[in-house]
C-alpha cells in the first residue's frame, strides 16, 4: 500500500499525499511560510553558486596559479560534486526538513556527530556570506569609479591591495544591511527577489558567454597550454592550487534542502532542484571560462591575473556595453549573498529549535506576520560583517576567506555523506524508496549507491586538504607570516575547541539533544525508516 492510500489517521498531519508535505510528521509544526516555487528552488541552489560571482570573482586567482589549464580543474570537480549531489538529493526526497545538514548527518549517525557537522556547516556558511558580499570589489569599481570608498577615483582597486581590500569590506557590508533587509522581509520577498537575480544572472551568462566567443583572440585548444603560468617546477601543485576557484565556485546547491520546508512539494521539488542547479552552473561556468580564455587581449601581460574576466569585459567590449555587462553581474553578486545569508539562517533555526545552539530561544521564534525566523537572518549578517571587518587590512582577504570558508563547506558535506555511505553498507545497498507528494518514486541511486558515494567521499577529502593546505600564495601574501600561513588550520582548529566546549557544558547541563523525529514516535513516519539509521533504531 503506497502512502497516499493510507488513512489521514495513519498518515499522520502533513505526510505524503497530503499534497503539501508538513514538517508535522517529524514533529515540527509549520512555522515558516511555504512560498517557495520550483523555479525558486531552483534559484535558491544557483543563486548560491552563482557562476557570474564566482567564476568573475576568483578568475584571475585560477588563472594566475595554473595559467590556460587551470580549466580542468573544472570537469574534475564538477564530477565529483554532481555524486556528491546526487547522495543530497536521495536525502532531500527523504527529509525534507530546514537545516538540512544537520537534519541529515544527525538522522543518519546520531545527534552527537549531527551537532558537529551542523556547527562546522554554519561557520562556513556565515563565512560564505561574507565571502559572497566582497565580490562587489570586483565588480562596482569598474562600473563607476565613484564606488571605490577607499582611497577615491585613483585608488587601486584591486582586492589584494590595501585599497581594495578595505573598500571591498565597506561595499560587503552595504550589501550585507541589504540583503539582511530582504531576509528579514518575508520568505516571498526572498524567493521572488532571488527569483528575479536567478534570471538576470541567466540572461547575463548567455549574453557574456556568446559576446567573448564572437570576439575571439585565439582558439579554445588554448586550454591544453599553461600559457599564463609564470611558476616554476612540477605544474601538478600549481593545478592543485588553482582548483580552489572550481571548488569554491560549485558548493551552495544543497540550499534546495535548506528550504524544504518552505518549498511546496519539497519531496518531489528538491532532488530535481539540487541537481539542476549544479549541471546548470557547471555548464555555464565552463563555458564562461573557456570564453574568456578566448577574448581575453592578453594571456601573458599579467593584467589577466589581476583583472580577471572584468578586465576582459572592459578593455573588449568598450566602457560602456562592458559596464553593462558587469550590471547583471552585481545582480548576481546580489542574489548569491541574499542565497547564502537565507541558507544559513536556516541552518541556525533548524538547530536552534533544537535547543542544540547558545541563546536557542531568541534564534528558533519565527515571526509569525512573515514567516521568517527574523533573529538568525540578522545574527548570519552581523556574523559576517565581522568577518569582513576582522580582516580589514589583510590583503589576502579574498584568496583566505575563499579558501576556508568552502574547505569548512567541505568538511561539513562529509559529515553527511560519510555516514550515509556506512548506513548504505550496514543496510546491503538497500535504500528504501518512497513516494512524493504525487504519489511517484523518489528519487534514488539504486545499486550504483554504495559505489557513487564511496567516490564521492574520496573525492571531497581531496579537496579539503587541498584546500586546507598551507599555501602561501592563499593565505599568506606577504610571506613572512606563519601564523597567517597555517590560519586554515588554526581557525578549524578553533571552531572545533569552540563547539566542542559548548556541546560538553550543554550535554552535561541541559541533557542529550534528540531530534523530534527520533523522540516524538507517535508520529507517524511518511515511509519506512532507512536499515541502519538512527530513525530506524527510535
């Protein structure tokens, strides 16, 4: 019997087949407002990769550590985050609840290893933000002079100067007071104005993409050079560091999860929407910079490296059409902080609701005239603004942020996939499959589970400690900093000190954390527990 065909009693409020999949049958009650479309599901996941912030943001930095090959970098990781995605969207069509990672580790491994990961997942996601909203350097200045605060019309305006790094922090926490603003506003406010940032982004990509194609300089076999590459030795570890951009680029597309509880029909909209947003982005961003390759007027005179795509942009399409063009891409740097910002405020409700945070009262209450849980949307954008703030003078403020915040990004995915890779062990591959809010299979690997996954595992430990890697040219540019040189280290290090001092003190004050799902057993379940699971063992 599917569970469309049981009775409401047996069902239980808001299960499958009720048409709008309540968090009631894990014991939540619909606080947040459901005003989440497909398309703004969808968008929530692009948005927050955000191919026009990124691939412009962090171009140079590819190009200058790896030169015209740094592009494989590219396909490689886009492979292995689509397996990664492919074990988020099982789980999305199974749980569709806010704060997914947490949701998902805790489910899968116990509330314990769930806490950690939801921990190291929200520090990297405030980072995100802050890292998403100084993306505005890259862009402002060089539509109008008059946005470079620091220093006037003259100033350098390039992020690693002293200039650009602290006008790059002012123009983020304008942007941050922004988007706050919109997240504060309503869920419907958020997804329409993501909605319309998706769609700009779009529209930006198409235009940008056949633009520097139509201009060509030389040929796309240019990728199979490391012209542009001015170091020295084996090229493999200036690969390795110029993947950074790659990996930074294609994290955020699990936000579908995020707000799966605002999302009609999360169960059967998620999964396609994580998917989506990835292979959309992926293709776009290789295009984007293949593209660039080609128009670009110069691989050798160093202004790629230190301009990157809006250089291209300027110097081939003249000031004004080029100033146009870099118009969508501040839309985009928009709708991808206002993405990052609400993923995260999910993330900390979710958890807070758990009582697992410091002052959970205050971060779990919802307005009830929104829809929003108001006081994480402002605690994610002052967290943020501090980030910038801490690092006002540091030059490398781009390249470090970047780094840390995806390898903390990196750590977290693991958390969820490593465990569900045991459970898929423990359980013989069998991974049950239910039905969506239409009465349709959910999504699944099937037998291709255990081994995807596996990859997917090895794949993301290889980033993170590439990412992690003390490099000099990441974290460090003036050289003579060891402290700056190990800060990725040094910052997880103290995050985990942190979260595990607070963990112990709530454990041994306040008792375990459950899940509702997990304590409230006289709910009933929308379909069979997973063999193995937490869920399952309740």
């Amino acid at each position: 019997m599917s569970a469309s065909e049981l009775s409401p009693e047996r069902r239980g409020p808001g299960a499958v087949g009720d048409g709008v999949d309540a968090p009631g049958s894990f014991g939540y009650e619909q606080e947040l407002h459901r005003g989440v479309g497909t398309f703004s599901s969808f968008a929530a996941g692009f948005s927050f990769v955000s191919i026009l912030t990124t691939v412009i943001q962090l171009f140079g930095l590819g190009f200058a550590l790896g030169g015209a090959s740094f592009f494989w970098a590219w396909p490689v990781v886009f492979v292995g985050q689509l397996l990664v995605a492919l074990c988020f969207a099982e789980l999305a069509a199974r749980y569709p609840v806010s704060g997914a990672i947490f949701q998902w580790a805790s489910r899968l491994a116990g509330t314990t290893w769930g806490w950690f990961t939801g921990w190291i997942m929200i520090v990297g996601q405030i980072l995100v933000v802050a890292v998403a909203a100084i993306a505005m350097q890259a862009v402002l200045p060089s539509i109008w002079s008059g946005f470079q605060l620091i220093g006037g019309a003259g100033a350098d305006t390039s992020p690693t100067s002293p200039t650009g790094a602290q006008n790059a922090v002012l123009l983020g926490i304008i942007l941050l007071v922004i988007t706050t603003v919109v997240n504060v506003l309503g869920i419907k406010h958020t997804a329409r104005a993501s909605s319309f940032g998706v769609a700009v982004e779009i529209v930006g990509v198409i235009l940008l993409v056949a633009i520097l194609f139509f201009l060509p300089e030389r040929g796309p076999q240019v990728v199979f050079t490391t012209t542009g590459w001015a170091g020295g030795g084996s090229y493999i570890w200036a690969f390795l560091a110029s993947s950074l951009m790659a990996a930074y680029v294609m994290i955020g597309f699990d936000s579908a999860g995020e707000l799966a509880e605002e999302t009609h029909k999360p169960r059967r909209t998620a999964p396609k929407t994580i998917i989506r947003a990835l292979t959309v982005s992926g293709l776009g961003g290789a295009l984007l910079i293949i593209g660039a390759l080609v128009a670009a007027p110069s691989l050798t005179d160093g202004k790629l490296a230190s301009g990157g795509i809006a250089w291209i942009i300027t110097s081939r399409l003249g000031d004004v059409l080029g100033r146009l063009l870099l118009c969508f891409v501040a839309v985009a740097v928009f709708a991808c902080t206002l993405a990052c910002q609400t993923a995260g405020a999910r993330m900390m409700y979710s958890m807070s609701r758990e009582k697992a945070l410091p002052f959970h009262r205050y971060l779990s209450r919802v307005s009830p005239r929104t829809g929003t849980p108001i006081i994480t949307s402002v605690v994610v954008g002052v967290g943020a603004a501090i980030a910038l703030l801490v690092n006002w003078d540091q030059g490398a403020i781009f390249t470090a942020l970047s780094s840390l915040c995806i390898a903390m990004i990196y750590l977290a995915y693991l958390g969820v996939t490593i465990p569900l890779l045991v459970v898929r062990i423990r359980s013989a591959g069998r991974f049950p499959r239910g039905v969506d809010e239409d009465g349709d299979p959910q999504f699944s690997m099937g037998r291709w589970g255990i081994p995807l996954n596996a990859v997917a595992i090895v794949f993301q430990l290889v980033i993170a400690v590439n990412l992690l890697w003390p490099r000099a040219e990441i974290y460090d540019l003036t050289g003579h900093s060891w402290w700056l040189r190990w800060s990725a280290l040094l910052f997880v290090g103290v995050a985990l000190v942190i979260g595990t001092a607070y963990f112990v003190y709530k454990h041994r004050v306040h008792g375990r954390i459950e899940l509702r799902h997990v304590s409230h057993t006289h709910i009933a379940e929308p379909m069979d527990p997973i063999p193995g699971t937490v869920a399952e063992t309740a």
